[in-house]
C-alpha cells in the first residue's frame, strides 16, 4: 500500500482558509462579521450624517474615528455622540434598528446621544452581555418604555442614560431587580408616569439617580427601614407629581450623597428635621424649590446648619415665612448660589449683609426684605455674577460701589423703593448685561452699556441720547417723564430687539432712521406726543409687535404695514385714515387694534381669511356697509402658534459655566424674557393682561362706526368669542338667535341700533353672559327673565319703548308697562358712546415687563 507524503486537498484548502482570514483580519482590523455591521451602520449615516474620513480612506475599521478594539481586534467602543449633519439632510429622523449592534459580542460602550434619531428593535441588544455603558439620550425611542423589558437582562450594565427620548408609560419593579452593577440611571425629561419603582432603592451599587421632568406620581418608596445604597451620591426627583412626605432622616446611611433636587412637586411634604442626630452626609447641592416645605427650615433646628460643604441652596417659591438663618451669610458659609424668591421672608439687609462671601448668584425677589443696599457691597460680596432682589421694600439709593463688581452679569433691583440717581458708572465700568431698574423713583442720564436695560416706571427726565450705542437687545423707557424729540441718527444699536418708550412726552416725528434698527421686534411708541406720518421704512423691519397707540399721527397705514411678521398691531386713538383693504395682507395678525381713527369704507369679506385673530377693534371710526357674512368663518382661538412665544424675547446669559458643576437643567441657562401685556375693558373695568392670556381672549368691537344691515346669522358660529360690541351703528332687523350659540360669550352690547322684535328666548341659555345692552333699539315683547336674564337690570334694557315687563303672573302682554328712561337711575341717561367705551371697548393696549429667570447656565 502506497502511503502519500501529502495531506489530503480538503485538509490544504481548509489551511489555506485559515491563513487567507488571517491575513484578511490584519489588513481589515476587525473579523468580518463586525465588519459587515459597521459599513451597514456607515451606510445609514451617510443619507443624514457626515460620516468621518477615516471610515472611508482606511481599510482597517478599528483605525476608524469613534471606533474602539481591543488587542484582538474586537470592537469594544463604539461612540456616534453628536454626529454631524450634513447639508443636505432633510426632515424627518434617522431610522436606527438597534439590532444590528447585535454583531458586537463584546461590545463595553455605546452612545447615540444628541442625534435625534428614531430608535427601535431593543431586542437586537439583548446579545450585548458585556456592555457597560449605554447613552441613547436625546433620540426618540418611540415611546415605550418596553426597552426596559430588554436592557433589564444586560446585567453588566453600569450606566443607562435615556434622557429626553419622549418615553411614556410606567416604569415596572421587576425591570430593574436583576442590574446589580447599575451606578448611574438618568431618564430626564420623558412622559414617564405611574409611581417610581421601589427595587431603585435596593441597587447595592447606585450613585446617581434622576427621574426629573416626568409625569410620575405617588409616594417616593423609601422608608425609615429602607435598604439604601450607601454608594448614592445625586437624587432627582423634581418637576413631577409627587405626594405624600420625604423624610431626610431616611437618608442617614447615604454617606455619600451630595445632590438632593426635589423641586416642583406641590404636594410633596418634605421634614428636614433630623431628631437630634447629625447626618453622616455632607451635601453640596440642595433644590427644594415649590415643595410642601416645613418654615423649620428657615427657623431650625434642622440638619443644613451642619452642612459645611454647601454651595448651592434653593428654598424658592415655598411661601416661607420670618427672618432667614444668620447661618447663610455669615463668612464661613460655603454658598456659591442661593435662591429664596418667592415666599414670604423679612429682614434688613443692612444687618444680614455685612460679612465677606463667597456668593456668586443671589436671588432673593418676591419677599418682604427691607433697609438699604450697603455701600461697601462690592467687599461684600465681590464675586456677585447675578443678583436679583426685585420686588421688595429696598430703600435708600444704588451704592456706586456696585460697579466694581466687575463680574456682574444680572442686577434686577426693580419694584423697590430705590431713589435718587443712578450712577452712571453703572453703564460704563462694568455694565452688567440685565440691567433692571423698573419701577422705583430713580432718574439720572441714560446710557448704553448693557444688553438688556429696563428702567421702565421711574422719575427719568430731559431728552434720549441721541448717540447710544452698545449691544443693548431690550431698551425699555416706558412710563417716565422724557420729552422732546426721538433721534435715532446717532444710534448704533445693531442688536436691539426691542424698544419701549411709550407713556413718555416725547414729541415731533418719528425718526426715519429708527429703521436702522434692522433687527427690532417689539416696538412700542404708545401715549406719547408723536405728530406728522409714519415713515414708511418701518415696513421693512421684522416687526412682529407695534404699538404706536395714542399719539396724533396721521396717513395712510397702507404705505408702511407690508410687514408679513406683524401679529399684534396697535394704531388706537390717532387720526389715520384711508380704507381697511390693506388688514387682510397682515397673514399672522392676532391683535388687531384700530379704534378711534378715521377710517372709512367697508369691512371686507377678505378680512375672514385672517386665520389667526384673537381680538379685532375697529370701533370709533367712519367704517360703513353691512359686516360680511364670513366673519363666522374667523377661526378665533385656532391658531396654530403660541402666543406667549410669539410675543416674547430671550436673551441667553453664557459665561456662567464655572459657576458650580452640576447636572441639572434647572441651572442650565439664565433668560431674560420680555413679553408684551394688553389692557381689556370688560364688566366695568380695565384689566391688564399678559400676553399668554391672549389665548384665552377673545373678542369684536365695532361700536360707533356707521354699519348697517342685519346681523349676520353667522355671527352665531363665533363660539369663542368672549366679547361682542356692536353698539352705536345702525344695524336693523332681528336679533340673530344664532347668538344662542356663542357659549362662551361674557360680554354682549347691542345697543344704539335699529334692531326690532323680540329678543330671542334662546339667548337664556348663555350661562356665561355677565354683561348684557339692548337698549336704544326698537325692540318689543317682553324682557326675558330666566337663566343669566334674571341677574340684568332694566338699564340693559331702556329705550325700547315697546319692550315690557312681565306681567305679575309671569306672563308677557301687551299692556304691561314698557321700561321707561325714567325707570333706572341718573347714571343711565349719560352719553352713550362714553357708556360704550366704558362697558366694553378695547382701550389702551400695551406696556412691557422683562424678567429673568434663575437659575443660571451651567454646562453639564
């Protein structure tokens, strides 16, 4: 038998393939089937994403950015955190199957944060038994919450992030009892609801916890008896629905822990006595803000006293009551940020500011704090960034020693009691950015300097520079006592978003160079002195607010309202004139206020196109004709955009990040928000409204204008319609019973008219009227006396003379007697016009408020 010398050819081939995929693993980096995952993956990326270069000029994948192998070419990291578009990406989101990561057996990290992409198939990751560190946050994981269901078996896992993913559901126990080596859990920002899962608390391992801005409620379920994690360091609880109590003492074995927010849950009782023990934890962070929150916190005896660590403390909005602890401003406080606004806190500052402090942020507004600023404050407190202590009864002057805090970003001193002149260094040395001094009895020159300035409800005199400059974004002068004229030829304001200058005495015309002002938003010029036309060129500004109400101005509004942003226009009480046919151009109107002109014409069909509308006011004018059918077809309350939004300015602070490190977005960002307010004449008084209430407003006034014809039954469809003035035309016919419709009508004034017959018995089912004129009409039968009718008086009523009472026995003849003039009181027989105007005209419009909103910004 012959023996061969070679090996059989299936044994050579099988040789040579072991070769080949060695060779073919040392060109390539990484075995195929890892390969083949990662160009699919870059194949997805390249339709939203710009894929690095490494991913398409080198053959060897663990050479590829955002790729980590081990030594055996594994990939063990795979990091697509925050990729970047590219400029052709479209809509829509990036469609991600989870499952083909399931081709990375010893996959350690994976993060796909801040890609806003659409995930699924959290079953593909069940393979993954050796990852570590996940991080989907801020996607969109479709949402469920049934993830859990999968990554509750990957018991490797130390770290979950799956903030912002628009997760809803309930989270289950049973989903979280198997992850024993879980560190940190963040699901910020979801839909969440249901109550918080008890086997959080027993994780041996867990450090940080946050469940923050969710829809969870309940009880938190930790007990005196509680197994807590020794290891926990950060608990966020806050911006849920969170009852029953928290009982820090429940805390005593959490030797570790140093953040505590519980912030925004109303009902959440929170005991921070600790029953003579001291706490074995030093804190460093500490947000009980608009909690149920004992005053034994401010009064003691409590554990905060014992921390010697703490640098941020915020006890806002709990309606606290008495003197503060002398603890927090003494100078061995560790204090870098406090915020005790809103409750109910008295004190003198001269007393409690006197030692040196660390304290970078203040905020004390909305209390009952009193004395005087000192005048050392800058050796005071010389690190000060924000300083907020609006809203109090602060007297006594602005020390300029303000001014040598060089690091000031935040002064809001406004709605005190603050005199005399405001130091000019204020605006020159180290002008803050928000600079807010409204409403006191301050005056002096005004500058530039800051971004946002608000000085709004003093004594200011004497004429506006006419060179200001700077990087002002808000400029708000109203309601002092400036005169003369506005030139704005010298200013070099490129930045300026809004500017407010109305209730001054300024006179003259309006400065055509104020369009220089190419950037303005908000413009208001109301009830000042202001003559001659408007120029033009304001046409051209991105205006989406202008009020240049109760001036003398004349023209055309044709000639500059071509603005396609406009969506609340004032020109009340001028003496423009001209047609209305311009108003159906203005696409985005939702306040439109053109009383007390003289304007003519007719009103339109065009005008029912205007679908976001919330208030019309065209009364006192010359406007004639019939009112067009179609006004039932105004979609009043239907539009599609936020109106707070619409009308308000921000204006992000940076440069704060240093500040404290901490992972919270309630320290994420300072604001200064300015939003317009709106005045509305209803049920005998001016009201003032902001600007979020105009999508709850609604309303018509077309009274004294020369409209005639019937009442369009249409009118009936309007069943937002809070208000309705009709009065002083020249309207015949019956009174529509379609009215009956407009359910949610307060308001209702018809009177003035040629209206005849009876008033419609449907009318009693209008539960919410409150306010109710027919008189001056030709109306007859008998007043009706059931529902809302029943609270009216005969004044609603006069002036019809074939209009009766009802009879003793309830029932409606003839014979009984008409109301008479001579019926109702004195006060009756007034002008009806100014009786108009004060029932329910649209008066005075609007005046601004800037606010900020603290915390600040921090990185995370």
């Amino acid at each position: 038998m012959k023996i061969s010398c070679y090996p059989p050819l299936r044994t050579m081939l099988w040789v040579l393939c072991i070769i080949s995929m060695s060779v073919f693993y040392m060109i390539c980096g990484c075995i195929v089937e890892e390969r083949i995952a990662l160009i699919h993956i870059r194949s997805t990326l390249e339709e939203r994403y710009s894929v690095p270069a490494s991913w398409k000029q080198r053959d060897n994948c663990c050479s590829w950015e955002r790729v980590r192998c081990n030594n055996s070419t594994r990939v063990l990291d795979l990091n697509f955190s925050k990729l970047k578009l590219n400029s052709t990406t479209g809509g829509g989101c990036w469609n991600l199957d989870m499952a083909i990561f399931s081709a990375f057996h010893e996959l350690q990290l994976l993060d796909l944060s801040y890609n806003k992409a659409c995930l699924q198939s959290f079953d593909g990751l069940q393979g993954l038994t050796k990852l570590r560190y996940l991080n989907l946050s801020d996607n969109n994981l479709m949402g469920s919450v049934d993830v859990f269901r999968y990554l509750g078996k990957l018991v490797s896992l130390e770290v979950i992030n799956l903030d912002s993913n628009s997760m809803s559901g309930a989270l289950q126990d049973t989903d979280f009892r198997n992850l024993k080596n879980l560190r940190q859990l963040h699901l910020r920002s979801n839909q969440l609801n249901g109550s918080i899962p008890g086997s959080l608390f027993e994780l041996p391992l867990l450090e940080y916890l946050d469940l923050s801005r969710n829809l969870l409620q309940g009880h938190i379920p930790i007990t005196s008896v509680s197994n807590m994690s020794s290891s926990l360091q950060t608990l966020k609880l806050s911006d849920n629905y969170l009852n029953g109590t928290f009982d820090f003492f429940w805390l005593r074995s959490c030797t570790m822990l140093n953040t505590i927010s519980l912030s925004r849950n109303p009902n959440l009782a929170i005991d921070v006595k600790f029953h003579g023990q001291m706490p074995l934890f030093q804190l460093r962070a500490l947000m009980l803000s608009g909690c149920d929150l004992d005053n034994s916190i401010i009064t003691g005896p409590n554990f905060l006293a014992t921390q010697r660590h703490l640098e941020i403390l915020d006890l806002s909005n709990n309606n606290l009551s008495g003197n503060i602890s002398n603890w927090i401003f003494t100078d061995a406080t560790t204090l870098t940020y406090l915020d005790i606004a809103r409750n109910s806190l008295v004190g003198s500052l001269g007393s409690m500011w006197q030692h040196k402090s660390v304290l970078r942020v203040i905020n004390i507004s909305m209390n009952c704090f009193s004395g005087q600023l000192p005048a050392n404050i800058s050796l005071v407190f010389p690190n000060l960034v924000v300083l907020d202590a609006s809203h109090n009864f602060i007297n006594g002057s602005i020390p300029p020693s303000l001014c040598d805090i060089t690091r000031m970003e935040i002064l809001d001193l406004s709605n005190n009691k603050l005199s005399g002149e405001v130091p000019s260094c204020l605006f020159t040395n180290y002008p803050p950015q928000v600079l807010k001094l409204s409403s006191n009895n301050l005056g002096g020159l005004i500058f530039g300097g800051a971004s946002n300035l608000s000085i709004d409800s003093n004594n200011f005199e004497g004429t506006l520079s006419s060179n200001l400059s700077g990087n002002l974004n808000v400029l708000d002068l109203h309601d002092n006592k400036l005169s003369g004229q506005l030139s704005a030829s010298f200013w070099h304001l490129s930045s300026l978003q809004v500017l407010n200058v109305a209730s001054n005495r300024l006179t003259g015309e309006i400065d055509p160079a104020i369009c220089k002002l190419t950037n303005m938003q908000l413009l208001d010029m109301s009830a000042n002195f202001f003559s001659g036309s408007t120029p033009n060129c304001i046409g051209t500004l991105p205006l989406t607010f202008l009020n240049l109400s109760q001036n003398s101005l004349s023209g055309y509004p044709s000639y500059f309202l071509n603005s396609s942003y406009i969506a609340a226009l004032d020109l009340r009480y001028n003496q423009y004139e001209g047609d209305l046919d311009w108003v159906p151009s203005l696409r985005w109107i939702k306040l439109l206020l053109l009383g007390g002109n003289r304007f003519e014409g007719w009103i339109s069909a065009d005008l029912c196109h205007l679908r976001h509308l919330n208030i019309i006011d065209f009364s006192h004018n010359k406007l004639l004709g019939s009112l067009p059918p179609c006004i039932g077809d105004i979609s009043f309350g239907r539009g599609p955009y936020d109106t707070q939004a619409l009308f308000s300015i921000y204006d992000s602070i940076a440069n704060l990040d240093e500040l404290a490190n901490i992972d919270d977005p309630s320290f994420m960002f300072i604001t200064s928000q300015y939003s317009i307010s709106f005045t509305f004449s209803t049920k005998g008084s001016v009201r003032v409204y902001s600007s979020g209430f105009l999508d709850h407003m609604f309303g018509i006034d077309l009274s004294a204008n020369m409209l005639s014809g019937e009442i369009p039954l249409e009118i009936g469809n309007l069943s937002n319609i809070k208000s309705l003035n009709l009065s002083n035309n020249f309207f015949t016919g019956q009174i529509p019973a379609t009215i009956a419709n407009m359910s949610a009508i307060e308001s209702l004034d018809l009177s003035h008219n040629g209206l005849s017959g009876e008033i419609p018995c449907e009318l009693t089912q209008l539960c919410s009227l409150e306010v109710f004129s027919v008189s001056y009409n030709n109306l007859s039968g008998c007043m009706p006396w059931s529902g809302q009718f029943s609270t009216f008086s005969t004044e609603s009523y006069i002036g019809n003379i074939n209009l009766h009472n009802l009879s003793k026995g309830g029932m409606c003849v003839s014979d009984s007697s008409p109301v008479k003039e001579e019926d109702v009181g004195a006060s009756d027989q007034e002008d009806p016009v100014l009786y108009t105007i004060s029932a329910t005209s649209f008066v005075l419009a609007f005046f601004a408020t800037v606010s900020v909103l603290l915390p600040v910004i921090l990185q995370q």
